[in-house]
C-alpha cells in the first residue's frame, strides 16, 4: 500500500477548480522573475528527490527502471526550461497606421487550466503541461488517467508538489471527475493527452462553451526499411522502438513499412530481435520491456 485517497464528485472538483481560481488571482500577478524561481526551485526538488520518484514509477507503472531514470530527468530539464522561458518577452510591438500610436499585444495568462493525463509518463506528461502554464502564471488543475488509482497518481503527485502549491491542484483519477471538470465554467483551458476518441469528445465539449482547448491524441509511427540497410541494425532499434516499454508510448513504431527485397529476411531478423528482449522484473535491472 503505497496512500490512500478519497474519489472526487463534482462538488469536490467545484471546490478545486475555485481554490485554483482564487490561486490564479494572486499567481498571476507575480513577477516573471518570481515566477522564474519558483520553477527553478521545483526543479532542483525533483532533482533531489529523483531516486525516490523514480522508485515509486517503477513500482506504480512497471516503467524499467532505466526509462524511469530518463523521465525523471527528463522532467527537472522541462521545469529548468520553462523556468528559463518565463523570463522572455511577453508581448510584441506592431506597425501602426497612426505613426504617433502604439500598437502592442502582449500575452497574459487566461486563468485555470485542467490537465488531462495518461498513465505511462506520470512524472513527465504532467510536467510539461503544468510548466508552461505556470510560468506563464495560469493556475494548473491535473487529473491524472482514470486507470491510475489513488496508489498509482502518488509519483504524478509527489512530481507536482514541488511546484508552487498554492496554483498546483490534484483531483481524483476517478473517471467521474473529468466531465465535471472540462465543462466547469471556471475552468479557462484544457490540454488533454490520450486517446483520440475521449480527445474528440473533450475537444467538443470544452469548444462548444468558448474554452481554449488542446489534444494530443493517438500516434501513428511507420518505420521504413530500404534493401540497402544494416538488417541487423535496423531489427534491433525497430524492436526496441515498437517494444520498449512493452509499446506503452505513443511514440511507438506501430508498422514497418520495407522493400520486397529483404522483406522476408528482415521478418526473421525482427522477430529474433523482440524475442531476445525478455520479460522481466522492471526494478533491479534496466531491461527493455519491463512487465
């Protein structure tokens, strides 16, 4: 038993999204270099704390601990660059009819964000989408995918703490929560990583009441092998392209596309390739597939 939490209605995500509104307020006042530092800051905690949250991804989601190392750094360089991309100009300055007037745009933020998550990147997805969006001073709500339990959000959760809290927000993963909180009128945009069924769903319901919406949806990812190529070579990235991680990424190579010519070579070659992976336990040693 790594914790336990409560499910969330859809009062307790009105509770949330308000606490986050009320957070945005005050958040989106702070200065770019506050803003800046705070980012720093939850860098170098999940710097610190990389052992422990890497720990708890390989438990939660079965990750092989290598890859889990590479999220997790992966994230502290994701806040170390937003941190960084908080501090650039924040508007423009335009030509004008009028040669004695301004004409000027200037970015500012829109207030809450929900972020929508999936399950194989619980470190990273949640990062990337929480990081930009502070350091442009919006207020972040997360819900994590519906398959993670309470148990299975504690390294997304733990990760997210090390941001500010007061504009860092959790609410249940439970599948009830997250009609509630894309249609809340509070809730001022909306990015989504997933299918691309539940993202068409998600991206017409935020839409269709003015929200600003964003989806990453699905994958497709063809590899292409031509007669002239090191077959071995290329079975062994493709097999660990399409079966790293046990294919649990939307960057997975999901079809090979290759010339007549060595087609029937390279089949054997890549399926002697992936049998050689193995299925093992993903913590004591840095194996492809994990389980």
């Amino acid at each position: 038993m790594i914790g336990e939490w409560e499910a969330a209605d859809s009062r307790e995500v009105a509770d949330v999204v308000e606490r986050a509104r009320r957070a945005a307020q005050t958040w989106r006042r702070a200065s770019a270099a506050a803003r800046s530092k705070a980012l720093g800051d939850a860098a170098a905690a999940v710097e610190q704390r990389a052992a422990e949250i890497t720990a708890l991804t390989v438990r939660e989601v079965g990750k092989p601990v290598s890859e889990a190392r590479g999220e997790v750094a992966r994230a502290v360089s994701i806040l170390r660059y937003y941190a960084q991309l908080a501090l650039l100009p924040d508007g423009e300055t335009l030509p004008a009819a009028d040669p004695d007037a301004l004409l000027m745009a200037r970015y500012r933020p829109v207030g809450v964000a929900a972020l929508l998550t999936p399950w194989n990147f619980p470190v990273a997805i949640p990062l990337w989408k929480a990081a930009p969006s502070l350091a442009y001073g919006n207020a972040t709500v997360l819900k994590p995918s519906s398959p993670q339990r309470p148990r299975r959000c504690c390294c997304t959760r733990s990760s997210l703490r090390t941001c500010p809290r007061a504009c860092s927000r959790c609410c249940s993963a439970a599948r009830s929560t997250a009609r509630p909180l894309i249609e809340h009128p509070g809730v001022a945009a909306v990015s989504f990583t997933g299918s691309v069924p539940v993202g068409r769903d998600i991206t017409s319901r935020v839409a269709a009441r003015g929200g600003k919406v964003q989806a990453e949806m699905g994958g497709q990812n063809p590899s292409i092998v031509l007669a002239d190529a090191d077959l071995d070579r290329a079975a062994a990235t493709i097999a660990y392209a399409a079966m790293g991680y046990a294919g649990q990424k939307c960057t997975a190579t999901s079809r090979v596309i290759v010339e007549d010519a060595v087609r029937a070579d390279f089949v054997d070659r890549l399926a002697g390739a992936v049998e050689s992976l193995g299925v093992v336990d993903p913590a004591p040693r840095a194996p492809w597939s994990g389980r």
